[in-house]
C-alpha cells in the first residue's frame, strides 16, 4: 500500500465516520499503541516481526503489514 491509497482510506473513514482525518489517525494510532504495549510474549514476538524503518512500525507500516498478512491467509498462505 503506497502513502497515496493510505490517505485515501483515512479520507473514507473519516467522510463515512463524520469526522477528521486527524481524529481517524490519532484513534488508529491509540489503538496501535495500546496493543504494541500487550506483554504477552506471543504477541510482542510479532511486533517483533513487523518490518519497520525505525524503533517502532508507523500506522502506515503497521496496516501494511496487517494488510499482506490478512491477503496472504486468505491466498492460503501461511503468514503466523
């Protein structure tokens, strides 16, 4: 997913939501943030594993690794 389709589906959120993008992104970013702070180990093993630029995914890097995850499983892939 390019930075072009992303902004476009926080445009969507927010005009079916009626409200801000910014509202969108800081709500995504919220919820990311709670379950990055899970401490279970499986799941810090898969934050873990999240391909990112820096110490921690952006929102962006986060839905595209969520994204191709859920394309592979529903391809039959096995993305665990």
């Amino acid at each position: 997913m390019n930075q072009k389709q992303f902004k476009k589906i926080l445009h969507q959120i927010a005009a079916d939501n009626n409200v801000t993008v910014e509202e969108v992104r800081r709500d995504m970013e919220f919820a990311m943030n709670e379950a990055k702070n899970n401490p279970d180990p499986t799941a810090q093993a898969k934050w873990a594993a999240i391909p990112c630029k820096g110490e921690s995914p952006t929102l962006e890097e986060f839905i595209t690794h969520v994204a191709g995850t859920i394309k592979r499983d529903m391809e039959g892939g096995n993305a665990k």
